[in-house]
C-alpha cells in the first residue's frame, strides 16, 4: 500500500472516530454553507428541532429560523464582526412551529481568499433554563420590591437574606443583618414561651403565624404580622425558613384608637348612669323626706310637742346637711368632667387640713363613739389645692366611720417621703372591710356600687369616685388595702411642699 492511500485510509477512520463521537454528543452539531445548506447535523440536533435526521438534509438552515430575513441579518451581523468564533442566543422553531432558545457556538471557516465556506456550530437548547432564570427574576423582582419583609434563615435561625423592605422598616443595613439572628429585634413585648412555641412549629414542618411587637436600630417600636415556613430540600428536609412579614403599626394604632375611643364612650355613657341614678335616688329620697317631715310638722303643728318639734327640726337638719354634702360633691364632680373647676395650688400644712375635715365629721363619731386618732406632724407640707385634700380626706373619714362599729377606732397618719418628693396619707378603719372581689370597683364609675354601712347608712357610691379624680387633678394617685372582718386602709400619695 502507498502512503497516498495509507493516508487516505486514516483520514476515512479520524472521520468515521469524528462522525461517531458527534453522534453521541447530547448537544446539536451542524454545518452550514452561506446559502443555508445543511452539509452536516447529529442526532441530538435533529431530535432537537423535531426531525429525523434525512428530513434535516431536505431543509434549509433558514427552516429553522422564525422569519427567513433573520438568518439574513444573522449573517450580516457574523461578516460585520471580523470575527471567526461567535457565540449567539437565538429563538429558532421545530418542525412542529414550537419555538425554542437556543446557545450557538458559531465557528466560521474560511477558505485560503478569507471568504467563508461554512458555519460549524454548536447548538444547545437553553429553552428550560431560560424559562427558569425568567421565573428566578419574577420572583427575584417580586421578592425585592415586595411591600413586605422578607427573610430567610438557615436552621440556627442565622439570616441568610433579607429584601430592601426589611431593611428599610427595621434601620439596619444588609451587611449588619446577614449571620446575625432575628432576636436583634426582639423585645420583650413576648415570653419566651411565645418563641418557644414558634420554633416548635417551624422545627416540626408547620407554618407559624403571629404578631411581634418589634424594636428598630434606632429603638422606636413596630408591630409586625409574621407567616414563618420552613423550606424542604426534594428529600423532604428543611434547610432553610422563610418569613414574610407585614408592618401592621399603622392597623394596631387604628385598633388601640378604637379601643380608647369605645372605653372613652362607655366611661361616658356610665358617668351619665351614675348621675341620673344620683338625682332618681340619692337626692331624690332624701328631698322627698324633707318634703313628709315638713308635712308632719305642719299637720301636727299645734298638737306636738316643744321636744316632738325639735325632733323634726333636727331630722331636718340632718337631712339638710346630707343633702347638701351630696349637692356639693355631685357638682364638684360635675365639674370636674367638664373642666371647669379653677384648680389652683399652694403649699399648705397638712395636719390643718386633718384637723378641719375630722372637725365636719365629728357629730358621726360621736353617735358611734368612734374615737379618731390623728398621727400628722405638724411640720409637714404638701403641695396641693386645699378645698380638693379637705373634700377627700372628709369623704375617706365618712367611709371610714359608715364600715366602723361602735366603739372602733379610725387611724390618720402621714408620712414623708423627702426623696422623691412625696407625702403618703393614710386612713384606716378596724370595721367590716371590703371583699377582695369588689376592690377593683371602688375607683371605677362604669362599676362604681354602694352597699349599707354598719347601721345601714346609705351612700352614693360617688366619693370615692370622686375622690380619684381630686387626688389626680393634684397629681397623685389613691390606693385601698382591705381584708374582710379587720378593716381597711385607704390612702394617697400626694406631691410635698414645692
């Protein structure tokens, strides 16, 4: 054999090991002439654009091609460029009119003039990973400008990505939050039992939902409503947890408005029940009894006796004195809901005060033989409006007296409190006491009741109403501690001498 034929001979095998490796590739191979004349295609190709690979050496190259003047200008583009390897992105069709995307790596071969001869090109269909990398950017974008915060975690609960919504709503940047934990924004609004129960869920394949009261870099406060998934690998593990987190602050300062305004309108609506209950009953009966013993007194005026008629003058003096205290108080207190009481302050001598309220109450101990022991040093002051002090610690001593029996005693004392500023003045009865049940209502108008003292005295369940809002008004506060059987001490605390 000559080395001519030798040499042909092995050209016939490298091109029969070059067809056979081609054969097998999974991705298309082809060439092509300038005219669009398929000189060569593999398998993969042909199975690509839906044709069995006789029925790719009937077409043309321009078959392929959506509209015929796109290979045209295809080719335009390859020339212009000078350049022999390109690689393209292209929307080809199938013989079945589906449109595909394909990658061209484009070899352009040229003869010995530098004109082209053919185009070898590498093609792999990128219609599904195009697809994908379509739906990554919808979500990608969708995740980015979501109106929500989202953040992805890794098993620890590390951040591994947050969205520009949550970094915006909490202060913190991107490179301050990725590695740290979430707990960066924990308050303690929540228990630990409450995160407790969140990791619980999660950890255990569920979705949790919740609201967090969190705090921002700056440390204001914001409320959020929090849906926390965990995500599964395709063996069904998790790796990772998403939340998706809504700013509900603006809704939660709606609710609490809300929520004020409606306790703001049952606080009114029981402030009128409890005036027109005053009028119907408490000051009603007590005119109206006026009204018989003038009657008595008039119908019997002649036949009575000096001391029947003294008699009658006292009860109605009495009930003259009732009356009028029960007056003076609902107006005051009518005032006070309106604003319209002149509240002026003064440093004044505490024990002074003491002494002309136990003054006004004296004729009640003296009919239970109920002794008053004052503990005030004369020395202390207070800063406060005078008339408000003496109405509390009057209707505190006529409580105090209307629960005592016969023969107790009541305790005053006052004590300073230099530091912050403060004189705590208490008064304590050894009487019935009061249910612990019924201590919460005391101060409260919409609950406000009144029950028979120990000789059955009746009151209007108003002073110690009313007596909140005097100590308020002189920015204190007023508190009671009672045990049943033993008695109770009522007492306030009160600003000292400026």
């Amino acid at each position: 054999m000559t080395n001519r034929s030798k040499y042909f001979n092995s050209l016939d095998e490298e091109k029969d090991i070059v067809r056979n490796l081609t054969d097998q590739l999974p991705v298309g191979i082809v060439r092509t002439t300038c005219k669009g004349q398929i000189l060569y295609v593999n398998p993969a190709l042909a199975k690509m654009f839906e044709y069995s690979l006789n029925e790719m050496y009937d077409i043309s190259a321009y078959d392929l091609f959506l509209e015929r003047e796109h290979r045209d200008y295809e080719i335009k583009s390859i020339i212009a460029s000078g350049d022999n390897k390109i690689v393209r992105e292209k929307t080809l069709k199938t013989k079945n009119q589906k449109r595909i995307i394909v990658k061209a790596t484009i070899n352009i071969i040229r003869n010995k003039k530098g004109d082209i001869d053919y185009f070898d090109g590498v093609v792999e269909d990128i219609t599904v990973r195009k697809k994908a990398e379509k739906e990554i950017l919808k979500l990608s974008t969708a995740v980015t400008q979501s109106p929500n915060s989202i953040v992805i975690t890794d098993l620890k609960g590390n951040i591994e990505y947050v969205n520009p919504k949550f970094c915006e709503l909490t202060g913190y940047s991107t490179e301050d939050l990725i590695g740290k934990n979430p707990r960066i924004l924990k308050t303690e609004h929540s228990s630990d039992k409450f995160y407790k129960n969140l990791w619980q869920t999660i950890s255990s394949g569920k979705t949790w939902r919740g609201e967090f009261l969190n705090k921002r870099k700056n440390g204001t406060y914001f409320w959020e409503l929090a849906s926390i998934n965990p995500i599964f690998d395709k063996k069904g593990n998790i790796v990772q947890y998403l939340g998706i987190k809504e700013d509900i602050t603006k809704r939660k300062e709606i609710e609490e408005a809300l929520l004020k305004s409606e306790q703001k309108l049952k606080h009114a609506n029981a402030t009128k029940d409890v005036f027109f209950s005053i009028v119907a009953h408490d000051l009603k009966g007590p005119i109206g009894n006026f009204s018989q013993l003038l009657n008595i007194i008039k119908e019997n005026f002649y036949t009575s006796s000096n001391d029947e008629k003294l008699e009658y003058i006292n009860m109605l003096a009495d009930l003259s004195k009732k009356t009028n205290n029960l007056l003076d108080d609902l107006l005051l207190w009518a005032r006070i809901q309106m604003n319209a009481i002149e509240f002026e302050k003064e440093n004044c001598h505490l024990l002074t005060i003491v002494n002309q309220s136990v003054s006004i109450v004296n004729e009640k101990t003296l009919v239970k033989n109920i002794n008053i022991e004052i503990d005030v040093d004369s020395k202390i002051e207070v800063y406060a409006n005078i008339d408000s002090i003496k109405t509390v610690v009057r209707n505190l001593l006529s409580n105090a007296i209307k629960f005592s029996t016969q023969k107790s005693k009541i305790q005053i004392s006052a004590k300073e409190d230099k530091v912050n500023g403060l004189v705590k003045v208490s008064i304590k009865d050894f009487g019935v006491g009061i249910p612990k049940e019924n201590l919460d209502r005391l101060f409260k108008i919409e609950t406000s009741f009144s029950t028979y003292g120990t000789e059955d005295e009746k009151g209007s369940g108003l002073g110690l109403i009313l007596c909140r809002e005097l100590i308020r008004k002189n920015g204190g506060e007023i508190k009671v501690q009672s045990t049943e059987n033993k008695g109770s001490t009522f007492y306030f605390i009160i600003p000292n001498k400026t």
